[in-house]
C-alpha cells in the first residue's frame, strides 16, 4: 500500500448561478459523500463519470489526469472505465434486462448469470425496464455498472429504493465485487450505517467544498 | 374522352414519393441530430434554410430549383452533359418531393433526438462507447420510431407536391405526371370521372393511412421514452 492520492481534485464548477469549489486529497479508495440536498453531490459523480459541462480546475484519478483545463485535457468517458449507477438507474427503455447487463463495451456475457443471480434479477432477464419496480431497476444498474469491469464505481444513492433484507443482499455483492476487482467507489448516500463496509473514508459536501466526517457521526440519520 | 392512365400517375407518385423520402433521410438524420445536440455558429440561419421549402410557396421553390438545376445552369448543362438531364424527369419529381418533404423530416428527427434524455447517451459514453457507437447503439434505435413518424409525414407531403413539380418537372404522363398533377390534369377534360376516381380515392386513403401511421408511431415512441402520458 502507498499513501499516493486516489482522489486528487482542485476544481470549479458551474450551477447556474453558483459556483462550487471541490478540492479532494485522499488516498482512500472508497469514499462515501454525504451533504443537503443540492449541495452537488450528483454533480460531483457527473465530473468523474466526465459528462459534466462547464468544470474548471485540475482533477486526477489513481495517477491519470482526467481534467486538466489549464492544459486543455478532458478524458472522454469512454476512456475512463467507470461505473456509473444514476440515482434513476437509466436503463435503456429500448433493450431487456439482458441486452441493458451487457450494454458496456467490456461485459463478458459468462459472467451475467452468476451476477444476475446474487442480484435476484436472473427471472428479470427477459423483460423490458418500463416493466420493472423501482428497486429491480436499481439491481439492474448496479449490475450493469459491475459488468462493465469498472476501475470507478459512482453509485448515486443505490439503494434508495430496497427494501433492508434486498439492501443487505446488494450490498454484499457489492462488497465482495469490489475486493474481487479493487475497485475505488464513489457513493452518494444518506444512509452511511448501512454502506459503512463500503466505504473507508466519507466526507460531507455542502457549498463550501468537501469536510471529512466521522462515518459512524450522527450524519447517517439524516432522512 | 380522356385517355390519362390514373394508374400510372398513382404508381409514379408513390415511387417518387419514396425514392424521395429514403434519399434525403440519411441528410435530415445528421442535420436532425446536429441541431439537436449540437451548439454551433450561424444555427438559426441553418435552421430557417431548412423550414424555407415548408413557407415558401412550392411555384417559387420550383422555379428556384430549376434556375439551379435547369438545363441553362451549370449544374443542370453537366448533369445534361453527362447523360442525365434532370428538369422534366422523374428526377425532377423525385428531387421537388424531396426538398418540399424536408423541412418536415428534419423537424421530426429533430424532435425525436430531443425527447431523448441526454444521459442514456452520456451513460453509454461510460460504458466504453464512442461517439459514433453511442450514436448508433442508443440514440439512433431510441429516436426511430420518431424518425419513422417523421418520414411517413414526409413521404406524405411529397406525395401531395404539386406546384414545384410541375414547373421543374413538367406534366409529362408516365415520366412526371404524379397524382396532383394527373388530377390537375382532368379538371378541365370531359367525362373525366373514371380516371379521377381511383386518383382522388388514393390521395384521400393514402394520406389517411399516412396521418394513422404517423399517429401511431409517435405514440409508441414517447412511450418507449416514458414520455406519455395518459
């Protein structure tokens, strides 16, 4: 283990009318952020996934340069291996639950089975995403997000919509995806207890930038 | 009597109306997208040229046309060069259909990619997909059934064009004369009923058929996008 930065960022971003200053140094791999509702949470998920517009400043990921602007670097998504869960799951309407498992460029389809099924999606396979609840469209995500050998994984609010058993259970998976592959998470979330074996470190964003909390701080009752 | 075969004119208007549709749609897909998705210089200029054939009226798109495409233009003397003089032949009709039923297809391929929510394709774009994959994985089969509504719109009105067909492609039966001007045509000659039957009889259920379609299609795909709502 080195103390080398994984999350590495000086940045500005644009809302509107306000600017948010996100400055970030931490060698943790997996990060919790926690903070009111508007405070740029998602947007912050948005910059690392590199589909955010109007973002100044310099951002860094495990030793690569995402952003650079003074540079006038901007590494495209697609060069980014992320695994991108929005809190509205986006799957595509177009494709079954399937063909939206296997919708990344690297998804090996050997491995759909096995995941689909710690998942409990493997009966969903066939069905189109307007034809699923809120929490099988989220699983379905997750599951994507996983297939896609991702060396990031944003998770934006993940398990807003489980039931404690089904959390549990997505949780596991997760758990023991991420020490499978070392994967770095980002997660959004107002629930820290229940994703605490998730994560290392977890910070608070409001408008004046990210603060480190106490993961087990009373933060974690929030709503 | 009148010895006009109405079964030409239909049979002529539906192959032009087609060729037309089908030519100009890979044009209208790109313009569609790019003013969709696209920021760039001079964008409401782009975006008026498109709508013009829709306002002006189709005698002066006509005539404008053949200024371009007519024999004493560069263009058409090369193209009449080359063996293949377009005013007065069913190129003229195929290309007067095109350009009246563009304005149309971009508006819809347009729309179509509006009503798609920009992530699905940011969203792509993380799951390894360039551009051009993201484009033809998602946005395209999203916007489709949008496209196709649209091009049945267009295929319509290029089946009704008459005013720049007949002064670019002239009344010629069996070359340039479509439905319009076949109907055009028999206003004037005597006893013209039996011929005009089947002409009116195919405008009138082509173009209802065409509007169902398009109903139809738009509806299945707002619903596809979860856009619609009861």
């Amino acid at each position: 283990m080195n103390d080398a930065p994984v999350f590495d960022l000086d940045l500005h971003v644009s809302l509107g009318v306000r600017d948010i200053p996100l400055q970030l140094h931490t060698s943790a791999k997996r990060i919790a952020i926690v903070g009111p509702s508007g405070a740029g949470k998602s947007t912050f998920l948005r910059i690392l996934a590199g589909v955010q517009r109007r973002v100044r400043g310099r951002l860094r990921f495990a030793g690569s340069t995402w952003l650079d602007s003074d540079a006038g670097i901007h590494a495209p998504p697609e060069q980014r291996r992320i695994g991108w869960v929005p809190q509205d799951a986006l799957l595509f309407p177009h494709v079954d639950v399937r063909r939206n498992l296997l919708g990344s460029r690297a998804a090996r389809p050997e491995r759909v089975h096995a995941l689909a099924e710690a998942l409990a999606i493997d009966t969903l396979l066939t069905r189109f995403p307007r034809h699923l609840s809120g929490g099988e469209r989220q699983r379905v995500a997750i599951g994507r997000a996983l297939l896609s050998e991702p060396a990031l994984l944003l998770l934006d609010e993940p398990f807003a919509a489980l039931d404690p058993a089904r959390r549990r259970d997505v949780v596991g998976v997760l758990s023991s995806e991420v020490d499978r592959s070392e994967l770095c998470v980002v997660l959004v979330s107002h629930d820290l207890d229940r994703v605490a074996p998730l994560v290392d470190r977890c910070f608070t964003l409001t408008e004046c930038g990210f603060t480190e909390t106490n993961p087990t701080s009373d933060v974690t009752t929030q709503d | 009597m009148s010895t006009l075969d109405p079964w030409l004119a239909i049979g002529l208007s539906l192959r032009a109306a087609a060729l037309a549709t089908l030519l100009s749609l890979p044009a209208a897909i790109a313009l569609g997208h790019a003013l969709a998705r696209r920021r760039f210089l001079g964008k409401a200029l782009v975006e008026a040229i498109v709508l013009l054939p829709l306002v002006l009226p189709p005698v002066v798109t006509g005539l404008l046309l053949l200024r371009v495409f007519g024999r004493r233009s560069p263009i058409g003397a090369s193209l009449a060069a080359a063996g293949l003089p377009l005013s007065f032949s069913t190129g003229a009709v195929v290309l007067a259909a095109a350009i009246v039923g563009f304005p149309l297809l971009v508006r819809s391929t347009r729309s179509a990619f509006e009503a798609i929510d920009v992530r699905y394709e940011q969203l792509s774009r993380t799951l390894g997909w360039g551009k051009v994959s993201t484009f033809v994985r998602v946005s395209l089969p999203l916007a489709a059934p949008g496209i196709l509504a649209g091009s049945v719109l267009a295929f319509t009105r290029a089946l009704g064009e008459f005013g720049a067909t007949v002064v670019l492609a002239g009344n010629v039966e069996g070359d340039t004369r479509t439905i319009a001007l076949a109907v055009y045509t028999l206003l004037d000659a005597p006893r013209s009923d039996p011929a005009m039957r089947p002409l009116l009889a195919a405008s009138v259920g082509l173009s209802l058929l065409a509007v169902l379609v398009h109903e139809v299609l738009t509806r299945h795909h707002l619903e596809r996008l979860g856009l619609h709502h009861e």
